[in-house]
C-alpha cells in the first residue's frame, strides 16, 4: 500500500501548451467558417436578396416544384431500396460465411471509388438507344435513360453503400448470441430478424438510411447524365439549379439551393442526435459482448 500511495501518478502521453491547444482550435474553427459557414450564409443571403415575395415565387415556379416533387419521388424509391439491399448484405455479410464474402464487401464499396458521372454514363450505355437492349426497349415503349428510371437507377447506384457499411460492423460487433438464443426457444427466422436483430440495429439503420437519403437528394453527378436535362420532366432540384444559374437568374437558382441546405441541415441535426444515440447503445452493445 506505501508503494502504491508513493507512486508518481502517470504523465499524459502528449502535453500541448495552451497557446498551442488555443492555435489549434482557432485554426479548425476558421476553417469551419471559411469552407462551410460563409458558403451556407452566401445561399441565403443570396436567395433573400430581393425579399420573402420573390424569394416565395421561385420556390412556387411550376419547374421549381417538379424538381422538388421528383427529387422526393427519387429518394422515396431509392432510399427503401437500399434499406432492404444493406439490411441483406449486412445480415449476410455479418451473421454467415460463404464464398464470395470478399467479394461482396469490395463491391459494396464500389460507387465509393467509382466517379458519379462514370456510374451515370454506364446506365446510358446499357439502356440508351444505341445500347444492345436499346432497340427492344424503344420498339416496346420503355424508357429509362432520360427518364425517371434512369434517375432512380443512377440514384440507387451512388447510394447503396450506406446502410450496409453501417449495420455490417454493428452486426459484427453484436454477434450471433441472442439469433442463436431466439432460435434455441423455437422462433422462426422471421421471428428472431423482428423481435431480435431489428431492434438491435435500429438506430444504426436510422443513421444509415439518413445518410442514403441526404445522398439521395443531394446527387447531381450521376443524375446529370441520365437525365436528359428536361425542364419540368427529369430535373432534380440539383440540376434545377444548374440550369437557373446558367440562365443568370441567381435569386431563384439560390432560392432552391436554399431548399437543400435547409434539408441538409434538418439531416446535420438529426446525424447528431443519432450519433448520440448510436454510440450510446455501441457502448452498451460492447459492454455485454
């Protein structure tokens, strides 16, 4: 006990001054003001510029509210088809072993390191009208590029990764256990995915589907190429605001942008809220493994 009272307590491994501590935050809050916050205030100063009315008009402008319907519509189609693709992959990769496991996780990372505009010209070249189907689909009726499916295809694609990349190291570090208890006492594997593993993910599958769908809404690059750029017909809002601002008409192309970093933000809160609750339960999570 005397050695232990007598012991010189443990020096930090790393020791900053304060004025280094101080430089350092001044540092990262001044990039945070220059890259994010004076970009962000710009849109709405911008959108702002000539009043409520007009900022209001540009927001109701018939093309304006098409690209804010069918930018919802997108996402509404994307974002639950890849909750059911990532809980799938994830559920696979996670809880079973097969050949191929490798494989499927290096394709999930695809659009990662795939540019947008490459994952876009690749649906033009599969079902464009010089494409090998292009013929069968044209003599039957059915368009995909510069239409709403080739959006939603092109949107799937950038967006597929976000949920399974976060409920795949979630379910790794859950373990099989409780599946494994649940089945034991005789539920069925529907059963056991309802009452056992979905509540155990749910706020990882919150976070993730968050993601997908703040991707979703946000894409410009892969939805510009198959989209055609059809005023009223197959502008996103992100292209909404391309044209507006090709055309010089700045109040109504930052007024729509504004739209999107309302969105953007609304996701920011909601990302922090679940990060505080995800990590929350990741620690309780950790604890009973």
């Amino acid at each position: 006990m005397a050695a232990f009272r007598n012991a010189t307590p443990a020096r930090p491994v790393v020791s900053e001054s304060p004025w280094v501590k101080a430089g350092i935050i001044t540092l990262s809050l001044a990039f945070l003001a220059f890259f994010i916050l004076l970009p962000l205030a710009a849109v709405f100063t911008e959108a702002l510029r000539r009043g409520l009315d007009t900022y209001w008009e540009a927001l109701v402008e018939p093309d304006a509210l098409a690209a804010i319907r069918l930018t919802l519509l997108v996402a509404a189609i994307a974002v639950p088809a890849n909750l059911v693709f990532g809980i799938c992959a994830a559920w696979a990769i996670a809880k079973h072993k097969f050949p191929g496991k490798s494989l499927l996780l290096t394709l999930i990372d695809l659009p990662f390191s795939v540019s947008p505009v490459i994952s876009g010209l690749v649906y033009v070249l599969l079902f464009g009208t010089h494409s090998l189907i292009g013929p069968f689909l044209r003599d039957n009726g059915i368009q995909i590029v510069f239409a709403v499916p080739g959006l939603v295809l092109a949107t799937i694609f950038v967006t597929f990764p976000f949920v399974a990349r976060e409920l795949i190291p979630l379910m790794q570090a859950q373990g099989s256990d409780d599946e494994e208890a649940a089945i034991t006492l005789g539920a069925s594997g529907w059963q056991t995915f309802r009452r056992v593993t979905l509540p155990n993910i749910r706020w990882g599958l919150l976070y993730g589907v968050l993601l997908c769908n703040a991707r979703a809404m946000g894409e410009f690059g892969a939805v510009s190429v198959v989209s055609g750029h059809i005023r009223g017909e197959t502008n996103t809002m992100p292209l909404h605001v391309e044209i507006l601002y090709n055309e010089y008409n700045f109040v109504a192309a930052f007024a729509v942008a504004s739209v999107l970093a309302i969105l953007a933000l609304v996701t920011l809160i909601a990302k922090s809220l679940l990060e505080w609750r995800y990590g929350a339960e990741l620690a309780a999570t950790a604890r009973r493994h």
